[in-house]
C-alpha cells in the first residue's frame, strides 16, 4: 500500500475546557446541555452546520423508546423530553400528551433543529460547528486532547473529560481503546437506510394508495427495489396532514467504512427517486412529489465501546435492572439484516423467525440468533453507568449507540429517545468528574442517579 509522510506541524489548542462532547447527535446534544446545566464549561463538536445527528441530518423519525414494553408507560423525561415539548411548544411535534399514546414521537427535522440551536445556546455551550474530530492525544492512560479539522485548519481542544457521542466510537476508535464492530459470525453491523419525505398524500384516494403499495411489491418481487416494507410510510419525520416520511430502503454496508458510506448514499437516494417514479405510475397519484431524501444515509450500527460492564440481548428480554441504572429502555431487538435481505416486501428483521431457511445465520449460527425480541409488557430494561465507562481509557464517557453492549442489546438502545436520556447521563457524569478532578470511572453512581432524578430524568 502507497503512502506518504506529513510535514512535522505544530497544531494549536483552541479551547481549555471542562467537558467537550464530540457529535452534537440524540447521545451528544442532551450531554452538552446536561453539563453545561451542571456549571462544566462545556464545548459541543459537530462535522454536520446544525445539530441533532440522524434525528435531522439522517431525517430519521418517529423519537422511539419513550414507553415501556408494548405499553404506554413512559420511561424517558428530563431533557428529552423538554425538546419534545420545546418542539410541540412552537408546532414542529405533538403534544406530549398525545405522543404518549403513540408508538413513537414525531416531529419535524427543522423543528428540531432551531430547539437545539436554542438549548444549546441558553445552556452557555460553546459550539464548534462544521468540525470533524479526527484525532486524539492519550498520555498515560488519559485523553487529554481531541484534534479537529474545519475550515480554520487543524485545531486542538483540551479537556478534562471527552464524551464519545459519535454514534461509531470514533474518539474510542482514535485513542486505540477497546471496540467491537458487527456480530461475532461475520463481523457484519446492521443494514442502512434513508428516511426520505413524500408529499401530496391528502390529494390520494384509497385506492391509489393500494395501487402504489402493490407496485412497491411488485418492485420488490422483480428485483427493482430492495425495500425491507412496502407502504406509504406514517408521521415521523414530519407532522404535516399531507406528507409522511417512510423508512423502507435497505443496504448492506459497514458505517464505520467511507466507501461504505459512498456507495450507501447513492444506492438509497436512487432508491427513492425509483420508488417515487414507481409510485407516481399508479392512477390518481400523479401528484405525489419528493419534498426530501436526508443528509446523510441512516446509520444503525457500527463500533460499540468495549466497558467496564455490557449489555446483552438476555438482559433486554428479562427486563434486568442495575443499581447503576442512569437510563431506562423499553424498546425491542430490532435487528435489519446485516446482509442487505428483504422478503417479498413484508417486514423482514434478523431473528431465529426469519424466513430466509437457507442463510447461513440460520444453518449454521442459529445460536446467535434472537429468538424472544421483547421485554415483558410494561417492563423495561436497566442501562447502567459501567457501560458509558471504557474498560482501560480514562478521561473519556461513551453515549448513545456506541455504549458496551452486545449486538442484540444494541439493537435495542440504539433508539433516539433511549440515546437521549443516556446524553443526559454522559454530560452529568461528565461535569461530576471535571469539578471533582476524578476519573469518569469513579463518579459516584448513586449521586449520579440523584442528579438525574432531580433534574426529571427517569433512571
């Protein structure tokens, strides 16, 4: 392999703060606020020129995991749910009350968007935007800086305590800590997806909305579309009576890989120019029109942090509590073919039940397959502290997706509601360690939970 030797540079350091949450997504945009509130100078990163991760850059929606275990028991609060009801406050999400009753949260992306501008900014965060982390200094065990590129050039930031809220472990990754990527079969993470926005639903008539459908599925049985569900998609992205967002394209790809990421992109925006053209062939639809496809192609899995403690599909299903609980989740092992599969159009998820006799996940790794996907009704399951914690990294708290977790258990909190509250979590703890001068790994759990509790999350 070519490469090539970079001139020696000295890079400066921009910024000494006490917390610096890298990827301003559902786990880091909640832990800047959380430390800010806690009085920690705090500076959020974010590559993407406004923040909400793949709630808004991936336009992926409805806000899942806020309720227990096929139930409508409510297990998220504090910041969380102050966006929710920040963004319904100004028209840009239901009410929380009605959302409540509902499977998930929706919301509209720019809604977001400007609630988060303004948390942010009342908080007193300090934002680095259009920033990309791409490394980290470690000394004696301890990060001490992360380096970003933008457009000022190379610049570093020194901390006292970093929160790996990139969705991948990326800061995990670049500091040479512990990571797992895929499941142990064949190292392979979820599939992608793009949400993508339709509009001019209220023009249609019932029966143009069965004949898209059956052509959906005729796509999908001649080979034109590789699509997991064929439907007309439901409110998630978007609350407006004439649009809807659907969540049905599929592809395989590792989201830690850019090629990967490339190749994901223009595959799943095809796609839905394909589905558009497909639906608009259907009498009485040729009003439907593509209001957008997102940013960035929708990410499920990729690197999970190696912790102190992990979480496993076997905790999900038992509903398991921890002492060290910081945040609840009642969400489900919602596995996407890591092979890119689709069946006939039906929803088609990777379980001990898939239809596909002859994969191999089935022949000859059944063992590592799901076989129960959820937690009792009205339960939920524990996600403790440890998790955020690496095993032999200080300096550094993990949120969101990429917490220690085993691929079915990840498959589970990956959820935005459940990645916000476990934010909230990262950024408290993380101004506990930065005032006490400690090591995240010796925050006292239980003053953690008191904070978190006080402040109205649910632990």
């Amino acid at each position: 392999m070519n490469a090539i030797a970079e001139r020696p540079r000295t890079t400066p350091v921009i910024a000494d703060v006490d917390v610096c949450v890298i990827g301003g997504g559902p786990g880091g945009l909640p832990a800047a606020i959380a430390a800010a509130r806690q009085g920690a100078r705090t500076m959020l990163v974010e590559m993407q020129g406004f923040l909400g991760g793949m709630a808004t850059a991936g336009q992926i929606g409805p806000i899942l995991g806020h309720h227990a275990s096929r139930s409508d028991t409510i297990v998220i609060g504090g910041i969380p749910r102050e966006i929710c009801e920040r963004m319904a406050a100004i028209g840009q999400a239901w009410d929380w009350d009605r959302a409540a009753k509902f499977w998930g949260i929706p919301f509209n992306v720019e809604g977001m968007k400007i609630v988060a501008d303004r948390m942010v900014q009342e908080a007193g965060v300090e934002l680095s935007l259009h920033s990309f982390f791409v490394d980290a200094v470690v000394q004696d065990g301890r990060m001490t800086h992360a380096v970003i590129e933008s457009k000022s050039s190379r610049q570093a930031i020194a901390a006292k305590v970093f929160v790996d809220a990139t969705g991948d472990a990326d800061v995990v990754a670049r500091c040479g800590a512990e990571f797992t990527l895929g499941r142990p079969a064949d190292g392979r993470p979820m599939a992608m997806g793009s949400m993508f926005r339709i509009g001019g639903l209220d023009r249609l008539s019932e029966d143009a909305q069965q004949a898209i459908v059956d052509r959906m599925r005729a796509g999908v049985a001649d080979g034109r579309l590789n699509l997991y569900g064929c439907g007309l998609g439901g409110f998630g992205s978007t609350v407006e009576e004439s649009e809807r967002s659907l969540n049905i394209t599929r592809f395989a790809g590792n989201s830690a890989d850019a090629k990967d990421l490339a190749t994901g992109e223009l595959f799943t925006r095809e796609l839905a120019w394909k589905v558009m053209d497909i639906a608009r062939s259907a009498p009485g639809a040729e009003g439907l029109y593509l209001v957008s496809t997102p940013a960035h192609v929708g990410l499920r899995e990729s690197r999970r942090l190696t912790g102190v403690h992990r979480i496993t599909g076997e905790d999900v299903v038992s509903a398991r509590k921890y002492g060290d609980g910081i945040a609840r989740c009642g969400y489900w092992i919602d596995i996407h073919c890591p092979r890119g599969l689709v069946d006939e159009g039906r929803v088609h998820l990777c379980s001990k039940a898939c239809t596909k006799a002859d994969c191999y996940m089935l022949t000859d790794h059944a063992d590592e397959l799901p076989g129960e996907l959820y937690p009792p009704d009205g339960e939920w399951f524990g996600i403790p502290y440890r998790t955020l914690v690496p095993r032999a990294l200080d300096g550094v708290l993990v949120s969101g997706r990429c917490i220690s977790a085993d691929y079915q258990a990840m498959a589970a909190l990956r959820v935005m509601g459940t990645c916000m509250a476990i934010g909230e979590a990262a950024g408290t703890a993380a101004a506990m360690a930065a005032d006490a001068e400690t090591p995240p790994r010796a925050v006292d759990a239980q003053e953690l939970r008191r904070r978190l509790s006080a402040a109205g999350a649910l632990v």
